[in-house]
C-alpha cells in the first residue's frame, strides 16, 4: 500500500472538493482522486451560485483544487478503478496500479446523463441543447425554445421554461399524450403542441420531424435520464435505486440520510450521485455537510478509542 489515509474523497468536481476542503481544514489527511471528466465541461459557466456567476467550470475546480491544497489536502489526476472493505478501513485501487488506504470513503463521482437517441442531440449538448432552466433559461430568454417529450414530464418542462419566454414549443415525441387539464394549461400560457416524432436536430437546435418538417428553434430541451456513477460501491452492498418524477423514472441515485451518510459504514455520498437534481452550488454544500459530518464521526471513533485505552491502563 502506498499511503494511509483519514478520508479518499473519489471526485474532484464541487463535491469533493468541497467536503476535501472542509476535512482538510479540520486537520484530516484526505486524497481526492479525480478523473478529471466533470459532468458539466460542455458548459460555458456555472450559474447560481453565488460569488461565483458566471465562472467556468474549470476555472472553479481549479480554485478549488488550490484551495484544498493550501490547507494540506492531495488532489490526484486517476481513477478508482475498485475500491474494498479491509479491516477497519477500506481500500481504494487505483488506475496505474497503486492502492491506498482510507478510514472513510466520500463518494462525489456526480452522474451520467444517457440523452436521448436523437441525431444531433449529443452534439449540441450543453450549447444549444439544454435540460435545466436555472441553468441555461436566462442565456436564453425571449428566444424560441422547444421542448422534447419524455414520459410524463413534456408538460411541466413546457409550463417551467415559459417563464424564459414566451416562444414555446412542446414536441410530444415518444411522451405522454396531456390530459384534459394539461391541454387547458399549455392553452393558457400559449404553448404550441407538435404530435410529431423528433427525427433529428438540425443547424443551431432546429427541429426536423418525423414527417420532413422543420420547426426553428434557437435551444431544444430534452430529458436525459440520470445515471448516477456508483458502480465501485457495488461490492460494499451499496446500490443505486430509481427515483421518479409524475410516474417517469429520472434516473437511479445512491440512498444516503440527509448528512449524506449511505447505508454501507463508513461511506458517505455527496452531489449528483446522491442527489439527481443538485445544482452546483448545492453539490458544494452537500460536500461541505458530509465532510463535516465525516470528521465527526471519525472524531467520535477516536475518542471511544482514547477511552478504552485510558481505562486499561487505569485497570
């Protein structure tokens, strides 16, 4: 083994590094090991969170990886490629062949969006094909927006992203047909209703349809289905569960209570792998919890340990 550690945090991006720089700050050796593929490269800047409007998401993580740094943290460029339990502890496998030791694990690997198979999607993901309207409705306010069906969920993203302009358009696809009630509403706030298949994506983000038509749009909002990245845990006995919204599954999230603590011992989740819809700033705070949270559970092993050792000598 190559080094011992109080905590390997496994991601670099908001998460980690945060709930990295909470336990660094608490005088806990830490290692985040980060692959280096934030969720979030293909955009532009981070929105919404606050001091920070407008950064690159890189520009962040950099910050942030210095900021760990300076308190004594390792931040690693490499992947876990398999982590398990050993003694009293865990052990962590790293690409390239090295392992190393931790006392806790914190889980910050966020989550893979499986968009849809339409052409064109993938390559405008992040530009000019959206999912999130915190994220990206104000970068495109007053302009014409479409939304693609997913499930159950064309409806509410329709009546959500109307608050950004009102140039909407809902593309039923492969969704489910609106109620009586549903109808009424996307009437009232004047959303267009497409039947129609999406067959691809075209120019900046035009809709061409099954049928040879084209719609313009200037951003297409589509439903990837969240996957969270939580593969390594499957040894420990921890494992992703659907969640689902109106009767649509979303995604799968690892279960974890509200300090981020998972159901295997001594392992803790924070950001998208546990929480689908966290935002970045979010995903820093639930970093920050579980950190502190870590520290403090740590802190109570050492102390029952202080204890035994007192009474047996006393003894």
């Amino acid at each position: 083994m190559d080094e011992r550690y109080d905590v390997v945090v496994i991601g670099g991006g908001a998460a980690g590094l945060s709930g990295a720089l909470t336990l660094a700050r608490a005088r806990r050796s830490v290692l985040v090991v980060d692959a280096g593929e934030p969720r979030n490269a293909p955009a532009g800047h981070v929105h919404n969170y606050l001091g920070r409007e407008g950064t690159p998401p890189a520009e962040l993580y950099a910050i942030g990886r210095g900021e760990v740094e300076s308190y004594g943290g390792t931040v690693v460029t490499g992947r876990v490629v398999a982590v398990r339990r050993e003694d009293d502890g865990f052990v962590a496998d790293l690409d390239g062949g090295a392992a190393v030791r931790a006392r806790r694990l914190l889980l910050a690997t966020g989550l893979t969006d499986e968009l849809p198979e339409i052409p064109g999607v993938a390559e405008r993901w992040g530009s000019t094909v959206l999912h999130c309207p915190y994220c990206h409705g104000w970068e495109v306010r007053d302009r014409a927006v479409g939304i693609v069906a997913r499930g159950t969920l064309g409806v509410h993203g329709a009546l959500m992203w109307r608050q950004w302009t009102d140039d909407v358009v809902l593309f039923l696809h492969t969704g489910s047909e609106p109620t009586a009630d549903e109808l009424e509403q996307l009437a009232a706030r004047d959303v267009r209703i497409v039947r129609d298949e999406v067959a691809a994506l075209e120019g900046g983000a035009d809709v061409r349809l099954a049928s040879g038509e084209v719609v313009a749009r200037d951003a297409v909002v589509v439903a990837p289905v969240f996957g969270a990245n939580a593969g390594l845990l499957a040894g420990l006995g921890a494992t992703p569960v659907p969640m689902e919204m109106g009767g649509t599954v979303m995604g799968t999230h690892l279960p974890a209570d509200p300090t981020g603590r998972t159901d295997v011992p001594g392992v803790w989740v924070a950001g998208n792998a546990g929480d689908l819809g966290a935002q970045v700033i979010v995903a820093a705070a639930q970093g920050l919890r579980a950190g502190a949270m870590i520290n403090g559970d740590l802190t109570t092993e050492e102390t029952a340990a202080a204890v035994a050792a007192r009474r047996s000598v006393a003894a």
